[in-house]
C-alpha cells in the first residue's frame, strides 16, 4: 500500500479572483479632489459679501468634498459590480 507523495500533487490552475475597488481609497481620493476643485471655484469666482475668502474656500470646498466622495462612491460601486461575475 503506497500513500501518494505531496510533491506529486497534480497542476491546477488557481481560479481568478475578480478585482474589488479599495473603497476608502476611493473615497478619501474623491473627497480630496473634491475639495480641490470646490476651493479653487471658490477663488476663482466672485467675491461675496459678508464672507472671506477663506471662509468661502473652506465652505465651497467642503461641498465639493461631499460631491466627491458621493460621486467616486458611485464609481467604486459600478466597477465592484462589473468586475464580478453574474453567475
């Protein structure tokens, strides 16, 4: 009676394992983008009366980080979704 050796094991190929998004880089990248690009409209638009620049850049800029990590949330989602399989 032999027992087969483990160094004899046969050659399968290992399974594909699909993708996932990192879901906190996602969203740290579009809160960060976002606050970008809501700080700069801030300073690139018109003075409003009442506000400083700063304040508006902090307030337009934490909207725009809102908007972002709503949207690249969306966007994780999407490719989470596609990249699996519909079995």
């Amino acid at each position: 009676m032999t027992v087969p050796s483990s160094n004899h094991l046969p050659h399968t190929r290992p399974e594909r394992q699909p993708r996932v998004p990192n879901f906190k880089r996602f969203l740290i990248t579009g809160a960060v983008l976002g606050f970008v690009v809501g700080a700069v409209v801030s300073l690139l638009g018109d003075d409003v009366q009442g506000y400083s620049a700063t304040s508006g850049v902090l307030y337009i800029g934490a909207f725009g980080a809102f908007i972002g990590t709503g949207l690249a949330g969306i966007v994780a989602v999407l490719l989470d979704r596609s990249g699996r399989d519909s079995s």
